[in-house]
C-alpha cells in the first residue's frame, strides 16, 4: 500500500469517529426533548451537517477500500480481459465523474462562503456552507484515490489495495 493509500485510510477511519458524534448529539438531544422537556434548537441541524458531511468526506477510503458498489452478478461472469477493460471504464467514468464534482462543488462553494451561508434556523449556523465546502473537498480526495487506483490498475496490480494487501491492513469483514 502506497503512502496515499495510508493516508486515505487512516483519513477514513478518523472521521469514522463522526458518527460517534451524532450517536451523541442525538442521544442528548433526545433525552433534553422527552425527558427533561427542554428540546435543543441545535441537535438536529448539527446531525444532518455533520451526516452529510461525513457523507462526503468518507468516500476516498470506500473508494481505496474496494467498498464501491458493482453488479456482481454480471461482473462475475465476465472472462478476466473484459473484467480489467470493466475496471478501466468504471475508473474513468469515476474521474470524470468527480472532476465535474469538484468543478461544479466549487462553484456551489464560493458563493456560500462569500455570503456566509447560514441555515436561516433559530440556531442559523454556518452548516450549508460547511456543507458545500464538504462537497468539492471530499469529491477532490475522491478524485485523487481514484486517480491512484487507476494508475495502479494500468501498472498491473490488482484492484483496490484491500484486495491486495496483508489481512492485518484489511477492515474487519
């Protein structure tokens, strides 16, 4: 696995610890709800946010991971060329999927920045414009992995590094 595939997955497993933090917020914000009878004006905006933006930002490690989603089915009855000549296509549909991602997400971006985007909410924090910032970032390191990816398809290695590498570096199944 090479540096940027460690990287990707060491990113990845990081903002895992996202959810964690909803599981949290949700809790509290449902205990201060039903129980105490004081609902937050925050929780659930900061959910979704925060959601969404993990959303975004975790692609790149299912992308360097294999996790992507593909027809099996057919995939599997395919001779070996066809399935190598099926991962070059479906790795550059990705790329240029994710470059207009990244060209279109910026241009979502800055205006939300300039104008200091805010939900408009009784809380009214920034979370739409951290949220379209979430989005060029994560289609970005997207990109890159599967750019990677790609490269080491061309070179003959086979597939994501989780195909190739040693059970220790692998995710628990």
């Amino acid at each position: 696995m090479n540096r940027f595939d460690r990287a990707s997955a060491a990113f990845s497993d990081a903002i895992a610890w996202i959810y964690f933090i909803v599981f949290l917020i949700t809790a509290y914000d449902v205990a201060a709800r039903y129980i105490f009878n004081a609902p937050t004006v925050w929780g659930a905006d900061l959910v979704i946010a925060l959601a969404g933006i993990h959303y975004m930002l975790s692609g790149a490690g299912a992308l360097q991971r294999g996790d992507h989603v593909r027809i099996d089915v057919i995939y599997n009855l395919l001779p070996g060329r066809l399935k190598y000549l099926s991962d070059i296509a479906s790795d550059l549909i990705i790329i240029a999927v994710l470059v207009a991602l990244v060209w279109f997400g910026v241009a979502q971006a800055l205006p939300s920045i300039h104008d200091f985007e805010t939900t408009g909410t009784a809380w009214n924090a920034p979370t739409p414009m951290v949220m379209k910032i979430a989005i060029p970032v994560g289609a970005a390191l997207m990109l890159a992995q599967a750019v990677v990816n790609l490269a080491r398809r061309l070179r003959g290695e086979v597939g994501a590094p989780a195909e190739t590498a040693d059970a220790s570096s692998r995710p628990l199944d």
